[in-house]
C-alpha cells in the first residue's frame, strides 16, 4: 500500500501521505473493512476517509475497475488488499525472481520499476530498480546503448529469460548488491540531471 503512493510524487509527499493513510486506518484490515470487498463498488464513506488521507499524493480517482483505464490510487491499494492472502510478503520472498515480479506486475498501478523496490527493498530478491535516474546515469557510464529502452535497461542489468545480468546479484559475499548499487546510479543520475 505504501509502495502505490510513491510513484509520480516526491518522497516528502508520499511519506506524508502514508503517515496520514496509517494515522487515519490502523492497519490494512481496518482499511480494507473501510473499503469493503466489492472492488467495483467500494464504500463510499470509506473511499472518502482515505481519500482525504493521500490526497497529497494525487491521483486518488477515478476509479475504474472494469475498465482498462489506468485505477487511481485508491482502486489500486483496494485491489492489493483483496489479493489472495497466499501471496503475502513471506510468500513472495520465497518466489524466484522471475515469478515474484510477474505476480508484483499484474497489480494496476505497479510497473517493473516499483515492482523491483518492493522486491529488491523489501522481500530482499536481488533486483536493481531502474528509473530515468538509473537509466540516465548506466548510459551515461557506457553499460548500456545510449538508445536502448528502460525495459532494455532493466534486462540488462537484471538479466532477462535466463541469460544473467551485466550486475551480478552477489559480490564476494555481499548479498543484495543490485539494491546497494541502485542507490548510487539514482544518486548519480540526479547528480547528472543538474
């Protein structure tokens, strides 16, 4: 839920608005009983309770479900309160990385990049997020083609359909380190865009 607030804002704002979201709602239950299990209905005094709370964030509507537009906020936290309680955050610590992500994707409002945060940060699965910063900052240093695509970015770094990334997951016993080198291309790549 945390995680669906951070995409398109500043961390001061998302950070705000998940203070606010958890002041507001003890906890995912009581959030999901505000809401209600119809995700194409959702109750309305609810709706209203969390919208006031991340309504820092933007984007808190429409709320299309049954429709191919993209969810706002609100319908995409509903729809990760819903999923199937099999696949809590243990559970996906325990996927491969390859399945973990897929399953990560399928939610609105998660891409690749905030897919690869969740897992990387918080289920420690050895993914490098690549935003435009990383993005920028990998081209920049020459890894990568000047005019290759996020998603080929992501690939090639990550590794994609079995061949392994250009980073590797681990280096002389350190774990993780896809997620400790994320912060350093973010960092430079903010660097480079000044």
């Amino acid at each position: 839920c945390n995680a669906l607030l951070s995409p398109m804002t500043k961390i001061e704002t998302s950070s705000t608005a998940q203070a606010k979201l958890w002041a507001a709602f003890s906890g995912p239950a009581e959030l999901l009983a505000a809401l209600g299990t119809d995700v194409d209905n959702p109750n309305p005094e609810g709706k209203a309770r969390v919208k006031e709370a991340i309504f820092s964030c933007g984007k808190a509507d429409p709320y299309f479900v049954g429709s191919k537009r993209m969810l706002g906020r609100i319908a995409e936290i509903h729809h990760v309160l819903l999923s199937d309680a099999r696949h809590s955050l243990e559970h996906i610590r325990e996927m491969t990385h390859a399945d973990a992500k897929q399953y990560m994707t399928g939610f609105s409002g998660v891409g690749p990049k905030l897919a690869a945060c969740v897992l990387s940060f918080t289920c420690d699965h050895p993914l490098l997020a690549v935003d435009t910063n990383v993005e920028k900052a990998v081209k920049k240093l020459g890894w990568v083609k000047a005019d290759a695509s996020q998603g080929q970015v992501d690939a090639l770094l990550n590794g994609a359909d079995g061949k392994p990334g250009l980073v590797p997951p681990t280096c002389d016993g350190h774990d993780n380190v896809r997620a400790k080198l994320h912060g350093l291309l973010l960092n430079l790549g903010q660097q480079l865009g000044k």
